[in-house]
C-alpha cells in the first residue's frame, strides 16, 4: 500500500478500527495513547464514512485527552 505524501508530516492518525470500544489506535509515524478517555467516547459502527466505524461522541462532556508532545507544536 502506497503511503500519502504527507504521511511523515501527521501528528496524530485515528482510523477507530479497534475491537475495544474505548481503545483508540494512532497509526502516526509517532504512535500516541490517549492519556484519558472522557464521558462515552467510544469507537462506534453505528455510522461511519469509511472503514467499519467512527467516533461516537455524544456531546455531553465526550473527548480524547493526549498529553502534550512535540508533534502537537505548530
């Protein structure tokens, strides 16, 4: 599989694949765990756009936290 151009440039890539409804695998060159995992947010296959699921977050206090990194500095 070809890699995008801009691959080497990404911070942070989230294609929620993973079994577990709450694990959530960066694909980055630079590979990051969330250090916290708030409210509901969970991988979902209710709706999605590509692949077999998405993001669920329901809007009452739902997020991802990763600590900081350098990557993040823009």
């Amino acid at each position: 599989m070809a890699l995008h151009p801009n691959y080497w440039s990404t911070a942070l890539i989230l294609n929620f694949e993973d079994a577990s409804s709450t694990t959530f695998t960066d694909i980055s060159p630079t590979p990051k765990t969330p250090s916290s995992v708030n409210g509901t947010a969970a991988n979902s296959a209710t709706q999605f756009k590509t692949g077999t699921k998405s993001l669920f977050l329901d809007g009452n206090s739902d997020w991802l936290e990763y600590a900081s990194h350098a990557d993040f500095d823009f």
